[in-house]
C-alpha cells in the first residue's frame, strides 16, 4: 500500500528542528533542505527557542550566537526555493525555562522555584504581565516569518499548573479545573495569533487537554482557535479511551495532526539513535492513519533536549540515517528489507544500514555512510565504542580487585596485575582525545563552537581526566615516573 493510498492524497510531512540544543549553523542547515525534500519532507517546524533574534524587552532571551534575523529570512528563502513551508514553534506556556530563568520573567512562574511553566493568564494582571509577555513573544516570531500560514504556539507539559497559591485559590473560588484554565490559556495564545496574521493555523501539543471533555473544548472555543497535535514517540502508541473520538466530533475532519520522533526519544542523554524504536513508532502511527486517514499531516520531532537544562541527547548529523527511515515508512506504508536496503542505498552504504547501535559495539567497525555531517555520525558511533570500552574496565573484576580507590591511594597494588589495566585505559585515553580534536573541529563548524565545547566537556573530557589521574597516580605509586 503507498502513501498515495491514504485517501487518495499525500501524508503532509513536517520534521520537528530542535534548537535549545545543537542548533544548526546556517550553512549547515542549507546543505540539508535539499535532502530533506529528497527524502519526501512537506515542511519544517522549527523550535527556535533561545536561538530566535529575540529583540526589545525579550532581547535577554537570545544567547550567545543565535540567528540573526537576517539568517532567518536566508533560511526562510531557501526553504521557499525547495518548496518547504517553515512552521515556526515558540512555547508559550510549558518549556518556559529559556523566558522564566531570567530575573526579569522569574515573577512570572507558576511555582517561584520551578523555571519550566508561567502561571496562567488566568490569574494575570496588569502588574504581572502574562498576556503582555506571551503577546510580544508570538509577535516578534510572526513578524520574521512573513510568509506565515501555520505557527505552532507549544504547551505541552505544563507541570506544576494549578499548583501555585494563586491558582489554587482562582479554581476553587470560581469552582474552576486545572484543565479549564489551560484551555482559556491556550485559547488567549490562539487568538493573539490569529489577530496578528488572518488566516493563520494555529498548531498546539495536546497531550494537557487529552482528559477534556468535549463541553469544555467547545466552550473555550478550540475547535475554531487551534488544531490539536497528538503526540506520542513510543513504539506503542496509548491514549486515553475515547480521545480520539472526542477529538473527532470537537475538530472534524483533516484539522488533527499527528505527532511522531524520529530523534530524542530513547532517553536523555543517548550519544547515538536507536533507530529500531523509532521505525516501530512509525509503524505505529501507520495504525492511527487506518483510523484516521484524513490527519492534517504529521509532525517527526526531532528532540535535542528533554529540556532547556538538561544534557544534550543525540546530536543532528547522529540522528539524520533515522529521519532517512522514518521518512520512508510514511512513502512506502511500511517497512520491508527493500526499504532498509534502499534507505541504505541512499546513504551510500554497501550493506545494510544499523539500526540498534548499542548493540555493535565490539568487533569490525560499521561501514561509514555519506550525507552532510555524516563524519560527525562515524565519530560519535566510535566514541560510543570507546565509552564502552572504558566502562567495561572501570566496572571491571580485574579493577575492583587489584585496582580499587583504597590499593591505589595506599599504593598497595601489584605490577602484575594492573599493568595490563593500566595499558588499555592508557590506548583507550589517547583514542579519546584523539576524537575529541577532531569532533571539536566538525562540531564547531557544522553545530557551533558552543555545541562542540558542551558535547566534548560532557561525554570526552571526564573520561580522559579520570584516566590520566589514575594512570599517573599507579605510575606514581609504583615508582614508573
């Protein structure tokens, strides 16, 4: 069965860009429009988080080397050559960590200690500024996209909702839910948008709203304001009972899209993408495409961070073999070994292209595919050998026996027996930093120097210090030096 099959039309196909992690340089990002349309892409939704040009009272909120607006509208122009709409994400409720942290915002939060969500407009006031800020917000993003047609205004994960004072004390004077007060909030954001671009379809993560009754959907106007994204990166897809039906009677048809992960979805802080789950995610969504043939489209996240704070997961280049596949279980209906093989093809590989890299971590080095950024792929793939490597002999018998912290302070060890230790943690730390040279030069030219310094320092860089300190302290100890 082909895509064309589904109701004899086409899966629109928006791949989810996650910049609160590993952004693109700009340059880099052109190289891959190509190939994203290539490989059967409708559009991109581009989560620009702190990377956006933010200016005038939000100018804090832009870090260190993020996009100009000048860059913007480069990308913006070559997105429109390769006829792919760009669909730009802002969050403007949950996820807030990158507005809330800064001492200007902090009032703002729903919870004084917790960064993550703002208190609800619900609660707002003249003095507090929830609608002004979010306003502002959506205004600048809708001004430098001034081909707009969709924009996609977040909210998912809104923790700690209704758990401040002032909210508590809103809901049970006006005998208001958690549930209610998301939706006005989501409402106001909706409606903001759509007086500042007419026409414009405004996308929103649903997983807040899935316990909402039809009633309450209805009442705070979301069937007109908004258009639901299901979400769910699993390689079984659940929901609540019945929510796609009260979705179904709230929205209609060809107005509910889905939500799917190609990249960032197998654990926080993964060097390399297990491809393997996110094909079965994909296989899954192909079952609600059977009940729901007439989905607006769907949206393949590409997560870079499980939050603002948090570590990086699986970088871009890692990740790009996993979109090639994911991609092409929408444009094939499936996955067979023809597709792994023409995926493979694709990707310049003579054999078969791996999908679980966790677990290949001994014997003959996989063979090297070629796409832009694909020697940060074969880099990375090799450092999860080494790390590898270097935990098998840290967690050792041979380490916990001759070669525990108490031997080596007391200096109370047998040349015998570590010096065969000793020997491959020594091949092993030259190898990473050997890596680690040649990782900060791709990194920085293809994901910025931040990216490269925060990569490196994260995963290389605690592992050759831990090796230098104790191959100097045993040399030490046994009088080598």
């Amino acid at each position: 069965m082909s895509e064309s099959a589904l109701g004899g039309r086409l899966l629109p196909k928006y791949v989810h860009l996650d910049m609160k992690g590993g952004p693109p340089t700009l340059s880099y990002l052109l190289t891959l429009l190509p190939m994203f349309k290539e490989w059967g892409t409708t559009g991109l939704v581009v989560e620009w988080e702190d990377m956006f040009p933010w200016s005038g009272s939000l100018s804090m909120l832009a870090r260190p080397g993020h996009y100009t607006l000048g860059m913007v509208g480069e990308l913006l122009r070559a997105a429109e050559q390769h006829k792919l709409e760009v669909v730009p994400l802002v969050q403007t409720f949950g996820h807030m960590e990158f507005v809330l942290k800064h001492e200007q915002f902090k009032h703002l939060r729903e919870m004084e200690m917790f960064p993550n969500s703002m208190m609800p407009v619900a609660v707002d006031s003249e003095e507090r500024g929830v609608r002004v800020l979010v306003t502002e917000m959506v205004r600048q993003v809708v001004a430098a996209h001034p081909s707009l047609t969709t924009i996609h205004i977040g909210c998912d994960e809104v923790w700690c909702l209704g758990q401040s004072g002032l909210t508590r004390q809103h809901l049970e004077t006006r005998g208001r839910s958690v549930i209610d007060v998301f939706l006005e909030h989501t409402a106001m954001v909706a409606t903001a948008a759509r007086q500042m671009r007419t026409g414009v379809k405004v996308l929103v993560w649903d997983d807040m709203m899935r316990t909402a009754s039809v009633e309450q959907l209805l009442e705070a106007g979301l069937d007109k304001l908004v258009q639901p994204v299901i979400w769910s990166y699993g390689q079984v897809l659940a929901f609540p009972p019945g929510m796609l039906e009260r979705y179904q009677s709230v929205w209609g048809e060809g107005n509910i899209w889905g939500g799917s992960a190609w990249r960032g979805a197998t654990g926080s802080n993964m060097q390399a993408t297990t491809i393997r789950h996110h094909l079965d995610n994909h296989l899954a969504w192909l079952s609600v495409l059977q009940e729901m043939p007439d989905l607006a489209g769907i949206v393949l996240t590409g997560w870079a961070r499980y939050d603002h704070y948090a570590t990086l997961c699986e970088l871009l280049p890692v990740s790009l073999p996993s979109l090639r596949c994911c991609l092409a279980v929408f444009s094939s209906h499936g996955w067979t070994p023809d597709s792994h093989k023409q995926c493979s093809a694709s990707l310049s590989l003579q054999e078969n292209l791996m999908l679980e890299p966790y677990m290949f971590l001994t014997g003959d080095e996989p063979e090297h595919p070629t796409f832009p950024g694909s020697n940060v792929y074969s880099m990375v793939l090799a450092y999860v050998r080494l790390a590898a490597q270097f935990n098998d002999i840290m967690n050792s018998p041979a380490r916990a026996t001759w070669l525990n912290q108490w031997q080596v302070e007391r200096g109370f060890l047998n040349p015998l027996q570590v010096q065969v230790t000793m020997h491959e943690l020594a091949q092993i730390g030259s190898r990473l930093k050997a890596l680690s040279k040649s990782m900060e030069k791709e990194l920085t030219d293809l994901l910025h120097d931040f990216t490269a310094d925060e990569w490196v320092h994260t995963n290389i860089t605690p592992k050759t210090m831990e090796i230098d300190q104790l191959v100097s302290r045993v040399r030490q100890q046994l009088k080598l030096d």
